[in-house]
C-alpha cells in the first residue's frame, strides 16, 4: 500500500511529462507534414549530373 503513494503520484508526473514533450513537439510544427519527406526519399535523384 506504501508503494502507491510513490507510483501513482510518478505516474501522474509521467503523463502530465509525456503530454507536455507531444504539445512542445506539435507546437514547433513536428507533426506539420508528414507525407512529404517519405517522396522526397522515393523521388531522390543520386545520379549525377551531366555537365
């Protein structure tokens, strides 16, 4: 029982972090395009140029 009252207080702690870390990351545009840097990485051209 004495153990509860350390882990859910943490968990709690570790929730509100978890949330926080989501909405700092959502905030600073993370999530803003998630389907245009997997086509840049199929339509990359590693060939070189023809001068």
């Amino acid at each position: 029982m004495e153990s509860l009252y350390l882990l859910i207080p943490l968990s709690v702690l570790l929730v509100f972090g978890a949330l926080w870390i989501f909405f700092r990351a959502s905030d600073g545009g993370q999530f803003d395009d998630l389907v245009g840097p997997a086509w840049r990485v199929l339509t990359d051209d590693d060939r070189p140029a023809d001068d």
